[in-house]
C-alpha cells in the first residue's frame, strides 16, 4: 500500500492535488491510499505513521514554508 499524506488546510485545492496523486500511482500500478491531516506537521505525521503502521517514510517539500527558506 503506498500512502499519500499532506499535512495542510482543510480545502478543495489540498483534496485536489491528493485526489491527482492517487490516480497517478493507480496508473502506475500501485494501491493508493490519500489523507489529508491538520496540525502541526511532524506530530500529525508520527501520529499516522503509528496509526497505520507504516514501517517507512519518504517526505518531499516543495513550497513556501519556513523550511524551504532556511537553504
């Protein structure tokens, strides 16, 4: 099972863009599964790892955020 998560607003854009993501690893050939969490990211993201017990991570960013301006 290969997870999409997104940590962000609870809006049409955010579903948007997992609903795209999911129908991209279908036609790859992979079951997909999307949620998207509010929060704080690192807990909200511990927290479903725990949930679903998920044994590996793989994060990327590509955005605005405080982390991207740090490099």
């Amino acid at each position: 099972m290969r997870y999409r998560v997104m940590v962000a607003e609870d809006d049409t854009d955010h579903k948007s863009q997992l609903e795209t993501a999911k129908q991209r690893l279908n036609a790859a050939g992979f079951e997909a599964s999307t949620a998207l969490l509010q929060g704080a990211v690192q807990p909200s993201l511990h927290q479903y790892q725990r949930d679903n017990n998920v044994d590996l991570m793989v994060m990327g960013a590509y955005g605005h955020s405080r982390i991207r301006s740090c490099w």
